[in-house]
C-alpha cells in the first residue's frame, strides 16, 4: 500500500496574507471560496498537495504562539525567494548559510510558521 499527502489544512488567523505569502512561496494561486460565512482559500501546489487556508474562527481552536508546523523545501533555484517572501509577509528567521553541498535558510510566514529552505550550493548567497 502506498500513501501520500494529498491535502493539507492550516489554520490561518488572516486568510488573505497568508495565501499572498503562499502564492508568493510556491508560484501557483488561491482561490477564495466561501462555506458556512467563512472564507477559504485553496492552492494546488504541483507535486505536493492541495494547500487549504481555513479560518481558524470556523474550528474553534486556540492559535497561539509559533511554528503550529514547519515546511521543509528543496527548490531547485532560490535566487529571489528571500525577498519574494518577504514583501509577501514574511520574515527571515536564520540568514542563508551553506551547509555541505546545500545552501538553507529559514524563514517564517506572516503567522509565524517555519519555513526551511535548501537548494544547491550554486546558488549565491542572498544578504538580506
């Protein structure tokens, strides 16, 4: 048996910044759509899964403090995610650092979630 992730709800405080920080993350758009009075957005992130932004107000759950998650990215160029990411909300939590044959850095969404990012070394280092 095989199993694989195909959907993957966040609990989002503000679902709006939140997806423009995730549009912005992986290149591919929201949608807003309405159920019960709440807005949800949903992306389609190729070769992942289906990304849903649920308003937390619908659940009735607490969101509090950081990292409710933490993502866990290989790209294959990362050239301009820092600062695409960052006008899109979020914050650079570790600057870029090479380790081994891999180029990381951390960076956090408008909600606090950690992002870690690595890609080839060949990429230069970003100064942020």
């Amino acid at each position: 048996m095989k199993t694989h992730l195909f959907k993957l709800d966040l609990l989002v405080r503000d679902g709006a910044r939140m997806a423009t920080f995730y549009e912005a993350l992986f290149g591919v758009p929201f949608l807003a759509h309405e159920m019960a009075g709440h807005v949800f957005r949903v992306g389609q992130v190729p070769g992942l899964c289906t990304l849903q932004l649920v308003p937390a107000a619908l659940m009735d759950v607490p969101i509090s403090g950081l990292n409710r998650f933490q993502l866990n990215l290989e790209l294959d160029s990362g050239e301009a995610l820092p600062e695409g990411l960052l006008a899109a909300g979020g914050e650079v939590d570790e600057p870029p650092q090479r380790d081994g044959d891999r180029l990381l850095w951390s960076v956090r969404d408008p909600e606090g979630n950690s992002l870690v990012i690595q890609c080839p070394d060949a990429v230069p280092v970003i100064e942020l």
